[in-house]
C-alpha cells in the first residue's frame, strides 16, 4: 500500500477540505431550517426521496436523545470532541497510515465536526434527507455531515479489504507466516 503524504502536505489538504464539507454542511443545515422547517416534507419518486426537517437531540437515530446531563453531554460532545480531536491528529501526524486512511480520517473529522458543531450551538442535529421504501429498506433522516461520515468509514472498509488481499496474496505466495511483532 502506498504510503502517506508528508506532514505538510497533509496540512494542505486536510484543512481545506474539512473546511469545505463543513462549510456545506452548515450551509444546506441553514437551508433546510429556512425552507423546511414547519413545512410538509417534499417528496420525490414516489416517497423514495424526501427532504424534511428534523432536530436530531441524540447520535444516529436519535441515540441518547433523551439521556439526561451530564451523560447527555459527556457521550455527545466531549466524547466526540475527543475523538474527532485524535483522529484528526492522527490523521495528519502519523507516519503509519495509506493515502486512503487519510483521506478516511479526513471525512470522518469534517462530517463529525458539522455535527458537534450543531449539538453545542443548538443542543440538536439539524437532519433533512430520507431515503427508501417503508421498512425494512429506509434510513434514519440524514444531513451532509452523515453522509461525508459514511464516506470516510466506506474508504476505510475499502482500505482493510486492499490489506486483506495484500496479506492474502503475501500467503498464498510465500506460505503462511506469522504477524510482524510490536
């Protein structure tokens, strides 16, 4: 696997992006609370699709919405906060990751930090986007930052199935060996 960039090249990059998902996040958040909000949901192909409002109090599907303080908090914004802050160090510090953990890490950070943004401005997700047919082939609704959250967990999926082949074919090749030590 091809290594990563170096540290300066990675500031270049992570900053921007994780600036411009966040940028859209907030900015089709905005959207929705200006066009959505008390409104029917608009529907598209035949249900399939709709946009409509909705305030998120918890984690996907509404996870720990209703847990009281200081759980409530310390779960869904410092937990978080903490998270995103070691990914994102991680991320661009790490002499031991791929191209392809990076950008991961890199979309995990962003999408995340739209949504802790919101939960500390308004103590809520604001959620616009529905997909599917009535159970059992629906989602939660979604905004953005879910889906740019998504996307960095599909590449790192895709990254440890690339190692899983890499190690396979290794084997196979050479013959069973045992895992490089600490």
């Amino acid at each position: 696997m091809k290594k990563c960039y170096s540290i300066k090249t990675r500031l270049l990059y992570f900053i921007p992006l994780a600036l411009v998902l966040l940028l859209i996040d907030q900015f089709t958040k905005q959207w929705a609370v200006e066009t959505l909000k008390g409104k029917l949901p608009k529907v598209y192909f035949y249900g399939i699709a709709q946009l409509t409002y909705a305030e998120n109090n918890g984690a996907w599907g509404n996870l720990g919405g209703d847990w009281g303080e200081p759980w409530r908090s310390l779960f869904l914004i410092y937990l978080p906060l903490i998270v995103l802050a070691s990914f994102s160090l991680f991320a661009i510090l790490s002499n031991k990751i791929t191209k392809i953990e990076f950008w991961a890490y890199v979309l995990i950070a962003a999408g995340g930090a739209g949504n802790l943004i919101d939960r500390i401005r308004f103590n809520y997700v604001v959620d616009m986007f529905y997909l599917g047919i009535k159970r059992p082939f629906e989602t939660n609704i979604f905004n953005i930052a879910d889906v740019v959250i998504m996307t960095g967990f599909g590449l790192m999926l895709y990254h440890l199935y690339l190692d899983w082949k890499s190690r396979k074919a290794t084997i196979n090749k050479d013959g069973p060996s045992l895992p490089p030590g600490p």
